[in-house]
C-alpha cells in the first residue's frame, strides 16, 4: 500500500512537472535548463575532470581552451534539457512530438520499409537521443523495439518504462535484452540500440575509435549478419535554439561477406565506431563526453585527480 502510494505521488508530481515545462513559453523553459547547466557546472567535479579528460585523450591535446568549454558547457544544457524534454514527453501527444522534430534523409527508412527489411537503428548518446525512438514511430507509424537500463529504484523504473514504453515503443530491460531483441526483431521487425559506451571485456570486441582502442558491443553486427537486418544510424542534434530536434539518417552500413563470421562482426562493428567517430567530429558538443569510453583499455586517464590540461 505505502509503494502505492509513493507510486501515485511520484507519478501525479512528474507528470505535473511534464505538463508546467510543456506550455510555459520556450524562453522560460531553455532559461531554466541554462541555469540548472550552469550550476551542475559549477559543483560537479567528477564528471568535469572526466570530459576533459576523455577530450585531451581523444585530441591528443589540440582542443582551444575555449573549445572545450564550449563542448563542456553543451554536455551540462544538454543533459538538462534532456531531462525537461523526457517529462515533456511523459504528456505530450503525438502531434507535438512532431512538431519537435524534423528528419534529414527520411527516404532511407521509407524506402527499406515499404521493401519489409529489417532495421537495426544504432544511436549514441547524442543531442537528444530519448527522442529518437518514438519521434519513429510518430513519423513512420511503425512501432520499435528498444533497450532500456534500469535503475535501483523500482518506483523510477516504472515511470521511465511507463514513459519510453508510450508511442508504440517496445522498452526492452537491458538485463534480459538478447533474447527479447532477437525475439523483436523477428516480430516486430525493427529495434534500437544506443551502441556507444564502454562494455566489459565480455560484451564487448575491440574497435578503432579516434585512433585508439576501445571495447564496442557487436551485439548489432551480430543480429545484422544473422537475421539478414540493416544497420542504420540515427543520430539526433537541437537546433541551435533548442526548439527543434533534427534526427538525421545514414545510408545502411555494410560490408563484403566473407565465410568467416567473426571477421564480419569485427569488421561491420569498426564500421559502427567509424560512423559515430565521424559524427563526433562534425559536431563534438552534441555527444556525451562525460562517459568513460575509454576505460576499458585506458583506465589510467580517469584516476581522479591526474592532471588533466584544459
């Protein structure tokens, strides 16, 4: 009863919330997520020391100061208005999901839709990457299946589960995520992985990325080169307002296909880490540099207070 209850408050206080940043005007709601950002900025250490690390490591130091405080100060807005726009999103309905969002290259997916192929979309921690799956299903009309990872707190699990699951979206724990995604893509054809964090030595195979080696999840080659899917990635920037979300596609990954199913997986995963490397590079702010990509090879470069120079 007592769980019911907190349920009830926590659900009825943050749909409330959802409601109050979805109709103030928009100069208010972007002038509340800078001042938010601009205090994480000033008491969040740990997570300071880690992007500039993880920049200085991946520019091999030939970031302007000026530079990183741009991409640092981008990653704290960002994360805010993340956040604003997931509550948004707990009460919009689909006409304003659309009004949010716009798509460059849409004829990609239209195209291997009306062929029925099967879809891996991967994404990264990017712009706003919430977005991306049910601005899909909004667009294209077609539900996704996607992973979701779960936190300690059974309570907040239910709204972010509640939430990612509206718009026809699958939301699929990460825990139980390969059979349940095998099981997706077979029946619903379509799924969604954000494929770019730091795995464990288990999950993940070994990958070029920004010229140094790091541990990406094969986990969509592997269901590409098996089911017969198409890779596409899907990455989502705000605009420089923050009043629209532009989600853009690339043209499907792929490779030659040899007999050696270990050297497709190695070779259509570098692939992956490829793409993303070239989106961070047009456009370094918009990624999350806060997570320690490189940890898995590199875990010198986080041990807090090392000298880091930004």
């Amino acid at each position: 009863m007592l769980e019911t209850c907190k349920k009830f408050l926590l659900f009825s206080f943050l749909k409330a919330l959802g409601y109050f940043f979805l109709y103030i005007p928009h100069f208010l709601r972007f002038g509340f997520a800078k001042g938010v950002a601009y205090i994480l900025y000033l008491l969040d250490s740990r997570r300071k020391y880690d992007l500039y690390n993880n920049l200085d490591f991946a520019y091999q130091g030939t970031l302007e100061p000026q530079k990183k405080q741009e991409i640092l100060m981008t990653n704290y807005l960002n994360c805010v208005y993340n956040a604003i726009c997931f509550f948004m999103l707990s009460v919009s309905n689909k006409r304003q999901v659309l009004e949010m969002t716009t798509f460059d290259n849409p004829e990609i997916v239209w195209n291997l839709l009306e062929k029925n192929e099967k879809i891996i979309f991967t994404t990264a921690h990017y712009g706003n990457w919430e977005y991306t799956t049910p601005a899909f299903t909004c667009t294209f009309d077609r539900p996704i299946a996607a992973i979701m990872r779960l936190t300690p707190s059974a309570i907040v699990n239910a709204y972010l589960l509640n939430v990612r699951s509206r718009f026809n979206v699958v939301a699929i724990d990460k825990r139980k995520g390969a059979s349940r995604l095998i099981s997706a893509l077979k029946n619903i054809g379509i799924i969604g992985i954000l494929t770019d964090q730091n795995t464990s030595t288990n999950e993940g195979i070994i990958v070029k990325f920004f010229n140094k080696d790091v541990r990406h999840t094969p986990i969509a080659s592997l269901l590409s080169l098996k089911y017969n899917a198409k890779i596409i990635y899907a990455f989502s920037e705000y605009s420089k307002d923050y009043r629209k979300i532009h989600i853009k596609f690339l043209p499907p990954l792929e490779i030659p296909r040899t007999d050696n199913l270990q050297q497709d997986i190695q070779s259509l995963t570098q692939l992956q880490s490829d793409a993303l490397e070239q989106i961070i590079r047009n456009n370094p702010k918009e990624w999350l540099w806060f997570h320690r990509k490189f940890k898995s090879q590199y875990p010198e470069i986080y041990t807090y207070g090392q000298k880091s120079t930004h």
